[in-house]
C-alpha cells in the first residue's frame, strides 16, 4: 500500500511540476540557455551562451517556433518544416504504395528549396462528338502541365481501342504514334487557324466494323491544340465518339 502512495505521489509531483514549469517559463532548452524558439534541442551542445549560432552550430538543431514552424539544422525556419540538409539526402521508408487514377509528385525548387506538390498527370473524356462535328476538350489552368505528353483514346461496343500519342509544350503539338486495334495510323498534316498548332489528321485504313455501326473510319479523326489549355478534337469516322485525354508532366 506504501509503495503505491509512494508512486501516485510522484506522479502527482511530476504532473504539478511539469505545469509550474509550463506557466512559468514561455521557452524550453535542451543542452541551451540560449533558446531560439518555444522548444530548441541544441543536440551538439555548441551553440553560443548569446547571439545567432552560426550556420554550423546550427545544423545539429532542432526547434519549433511560435509560428508552429519546425526548423531541423535551423534555428529560424520559415515553412511547416525547414530542413537544412547540409548537401546530404533524406530519406523516407515503408511509405504507402498507391496508384490512383490522377498523380500528384512531390518536386523541389532549385533557388528556393521549397518543396510542393505537382500534377504528374490529368484525364478527362469529351462529351459525345457527332460523326463530321468537332468538340472542345479543356484542361483545367490549375493543373499546370505546359509540356508533357497527351494522349488521346477512344473505344467501340466491341472492346476495341483507339490510342494516339502526342508531346507537347506550349502552342506546339507534335505526333508520336496511333493505332487502333491492328493497324498504325496513317497521318496527315495542315496549317492550323491562327495561333493554333498544326492540324493533324489520323486515319486507320480498314479498320475492323463493330456492330454498334462503326465502320473503317470510326476511328478517324482530326486534332489541334487551339490554345494554352484547348484542344479541339473533329470526329471523321461515321459514328459519334467520345475521346478520353491524358496529359503526363514530361
């Protein structure tokens, strides 16, 4: 019975302590006095008993400040998390696998060292575009891919598919390759209306019919990019089509 008054007492002590020590003091030091922030482990013991520590002694440092931003190697961290690596790489393990529909990467500015989240890829599909109409596909300005990859697909009731791949970057568009079940595109070019990329006409010779009404030209078809974010898609088979379009950062 004595031992565990004993030990809900120093419980009880620890606790009080803990909160005098709380409202008492606004900062809290590890191996410092010199606290640079609300909580500051100075794990080199190095730092200067006043003053900046220098770029150096900071490295060994860790500290969060009344903003909530969490310096390691720094003492003044301007983001969430400042890392100051040192020219020394960071690593993550056992990270979740996961592959969804749209990817994001995680990218680094050189000159800034800010690290944030970019598109990797965007798909949408057009609504259904008449035999001989054409239609407006666009993606949305937030996803920022200036120049990457975009391909464009279509399919039949027969499980059958068109695919075309492009590269892009800015008002540039330029073929890659198409095929539609078993045979390759045949391509054609014209100029483009202003301030559009060239037109490019693909065309599978003899493609098989489906009974949904398809013919050898359902998947013909005519694309240009009409602007920083457009394209414009005419259908030139003979039954309507809708057209699935997927850009990936290059």
């Amino acid at each position: 019975m004595t031992d565990q008054k004993n030990y809900i007492m120093k419980k009880l002590f620890f606790i009080v302590f803990g909160f005098l020590f709380t409202v008492g003091h606004a900062q809290m030091g590890v191996n410092t006095t010199n606290v640079q922030g609300v909580f500051h482990v100075d794990a080199g013991k190095d730092n200067p008993v006043s003053g900046t520590p220098t770029a150096a002694q900071q490295l060994n440092d860790f500290i969060t400040t009344t903003a909530g931003n969490v310096g390691i190697g720094k003492t003044n961290p301007q983001r969430k998390l400042d890392i100051e690596a040192n020219n020394q790489p960071l690593s993550i393990r056992n990270l979740l696998d996961q592959t969804p529909a749209d990817h994001n990467i995680i990218v680094r500015d050189a000159i800034t060292g800010d690290v944030v989240s970019a598109k990797y890829s965007y798909s949408t599909t057009s609504t259904s575009i008449a035999a001989g109409a054409s239609g407006t596909v666009t993606i949305p300005a937030a996803i920022n891919i200036p120049a990457g990859m975009f391909i464009i697909r279509a399919t039949n009731a027969c499980g059958r598919t068109m695919i075309s791949t492009y590269i892009y970057s800015d008002m540039s568009l330029g073929y890659q390759s198409s095929v539609a079940r078993d045979k390759v595109g045949v391509v054609t070019t014209s100029p483009g209306a202003a301030g559009s990329s060239v037109n490019w006409g693909v065309k599978f010779v003899n493609v098989t019919g489906c009974a949904d009404g398809g013919n050898g030209t359902q998947f013909d078809y005519t694309l240009a990019k009409t602007g920083a974010n457009t394209y414009t898609i005419t259908n030139n088979g003979n039954i309507a089509k809708s057209y699935t379009i997927t850009v990936f950062r290059l």
